[in-house]
C-alpha cells in the first residue's frame, strides 16, 4: 500500500484519466476525494471504489471557481483527516484548428480550467498543507507543453505555463516540505476530448497519424498516467519535485 492514509483530492476524475488516477491511488491504500463538474459522474466513481474495498467520496465543483476550491479543501480536510495531495487533472481544450479561429471565449475557458485552476489549488491548498507540515501536488500537463502542434497553439500554451508554474512553485514551496511535479500525456484516442485534440473524429486515419509519432508504438492510456501519478504521491518520490514525467512513449525524444 504506496500511500495508505494518504487524503488526496483528484479533479476531473468522473471518468478518463481523473477517474485512472482516482481508483489506482485507492487501490494503494489512500482516501480519495473524487471532483468533477458532474456531480453524478463524480459519484459514480466514488461508488465504484467503495465497492471495490477502497475509501472515496464525491464532491462535484467547478476547478475555475474559488468558492468551489474553499468548499473542496475543506471537504476532503474533513472527510480524509488531513489533506496530503492534490491531483490538479482537470482540463480543456479548444478544437484543433487555425489559432486566429479560436474564439476569445474559448481561449479563456481554455486558460480558466487549465491554468487558473492551478493557481486556486494553490491559494486553497498551500495553507492547509503549511499547518500539516507539507503535502504535495500533481500537475497534469501535456505533451503539448513540452512538443506543441500546430492547430493546438492556445491549448498548448496553457499546458506550458502549467510546466512552468509548477516547477516554480516547486522552488518557491520547498522550504514548506511542499513538493510539486507534472505529468505530461500523449494523446490518448480513449478520453472524451480526443475528437477537439484530432480535429474531427478519431478515424483510422487520424489514428495512424498521431501514433506514427509515438516510438513505443501505441497511445497512452489511464493506467500509465495513474502509474506515473502513484509513484510521485508515494514516499518513493519524497526528494522528487519540480519534474515533468512524460509518459509519452518517447514522443517528446
């Protein structure tokens, strides 16, 4: 059990690669507070890790709202008995196409959910993890942040200033025994955002394309991401921070 006892707040985790994390970290002994938008989602995976043995909870809120960030914290503080981690997975794109396309609405729906959502987890987090004696938090960047595509250059924006700040903060953080690290994916034709990534849908053809661009030869999937995310949560991972792990299949080489 890699992180028993650990309290850990996953965001996004009503399904794709949230939902990988949340149950992987689960089966590894922590108490996971499950965040989505979708409150019934949310729950349906808090569920499911319930019937598995494991300790979760739902609590649905919006990752671009402070109010929301106030109400998390305080329900995984509770309902975990401390809160060790954060799992910042929640994220957005806009559809691949032409930058100058892109809509201002989009772009900031884009910056909202990706970016400004790190900077709540902070502002609502730190002063818990500070009167603990430390903590940490998972970032979930991208690929895109390290090797961006064209058709994808707001997205991929985001996704830098997410590597960015975060290994900012993990300078900045350190002296409060508070360790901070991304994880960037490739793309995965499994999650609910792959059509806006791809442009269209996910055909045979799109496929080939994005995988004759994968050395290792096959896309990510959940349980990779969630295996990276269980290492850097665990005491394994205690003088690791301010580091991107790619799990990419040697993409970004």
């Amino acid at each position: 059990m890699r992180v028993k006892g650990q309290s850990i707040l996953v965001t996004g985790a009503g399904n794709g690669i949230g939902e990988g994390i949340a149950k992987r970290l689960a089966e590894q002994g922590a108490c996971i507070t499950v965040n989505d938008l979708d409150a019934l989602r949310a729950e349906r995976v808090a569920n499911d890790i319930k019937s598995s043995g494991g300790l979760a909870w739902a609590c649905a809120g919006d990752v671009t709202k402070s109010t929301d960030w106030a109400r998390m914290v305080a329900f995984a503080k509770e309902h975990g008995k401390g809160l060790h981690g954060v799992v910042n997975n929640a994220g957005w794109t806009h559809r691949n196409r032409p930058a100058l396309e892109v809509t201002e609405a989009e772009f900031d729906q884009v910056y909202a959910i990706n970016v400004k959502s790190i900077y709540l987890s902070t502002v609502h987090a730190v002063p818990v993890f500070r009167q603990q004696g430390g903590g940490w938090f998972i970032n979930i960047a991208s690929t895109a942040g390290v090797r961006p595509r064209p058709g994808l250059t707001w997205y991929n924006g985001s996704k830098g200033a997410v590597i960015t700040t975060s290994k900012s903060l993990a300078a900045e953080l350190g002296p409060d025994n508070i360790r901070v690290n991304c994880i960037n994916p490739v793309f995965n034709p499994d999650t609910g955002l792959s059509a806006e990534f791809a442009g269209g849908p996910v055909d045979e053809a799109r496929r080939q394309k994005f995988l004759s661009t994968i050395p290792l030869g096959r896309f990510s999937t959940a349980l990779d991401v969630a295996n990276a995310a269980l290492y850097l949560a665990s005491d394994e991972a205690s003088f690791i921070s301010g580091v991107c792990i790619e799990v990419d299949g040697a993409r970004c080489v």
